[in-house]
C-alpha cells in the first residue's frame, strides 16, 4: 500500500519522470504535470493528494512559488517542496513549513526526503 500520493509538478519531462520514479521507489503514489494551472485542476479532481513537489520556473501565468502559497493558503496540511535549479528563494519567501531543494537532487536526497515526509504524514 503506497504511503501516500505526490503531484510532481515540474515542465522538464525527464526531471519529472526521474522524480515520480524517486518517489515511487520511496513507496509513494505520483501523478504528474508540467503546470500550475493543471496542478490545481488535479489537486481539485484526484482524491488523496498529500504531496506537492513543484519547481519554481514553469510556463504559464503562475509559478511554482505562487502555486505553493496558494496550496498553502487552500490546504494547509499539505506537504510542499519547492525546487529549483535557477533560483534560491528566501525562507521567508517560501510558505510557512514548506521546503527547499536546490536542483540537481540526488537519488540519497530523494530517499532521505521520502523518509522525512513519510514521518511527518504519521
């Protein structure tokens, strides 16, 4: 039994892929897609999203910064990472309790974070 699901949103396809198959390695189910916009489409439609793994630069008219404060404001149990290969924003300019990654993540960070989340989701 999966210990929960992630939506991966990131526009880079094979970052995305290479983060939904950390993450299912980490036991977790994923679902994915490359904007904001969508994002919120899935967040409102697919039951049981407890994840969010967004990058910061996407295409459209919200980023990945702008989508964490908004799942924040609008869900405020869900668990948000931020990531980035370009950008290392502020801890203030992140949501309460969201975290940072700096791009390129490693295998072993992913294990350690999926290790993290499955703690604070208990």
């Amino acid at each position: 039994m999966p210990i929960a699901k992630v939506l991966i949103v990131e526009d880079e396809l094979l970052i995305r892929m290479g983060l939904a198959a950390d993450f299912e390695e980490g036991g977790y189910d994923t679902v994915q897609t490359s904007t904001a916009f969508d994002a919120l489409h899935i967040i409102r439609t697919i039951p049981g999203i407890k994840v969010v793994f967004t990058d910061i630069n996407m295409p459209g008219d919200m980023d990945g910064l702008t989508l964490a404060h908004y799942i924040r404001q609008h869900w405020p149990h869900m668990v948000i990472i931020v990531s980035s290969g370009k950008q290392l924003p502020t801890v203030a300019a992140l949501p309460s309790g969201a975290r940072f990654l700096a791009k390129p993540v490693s295998q072993a960070t992913m294990a350690v974070l999926c290790n993290d989340i499955k703690e604070q989701l208990l």
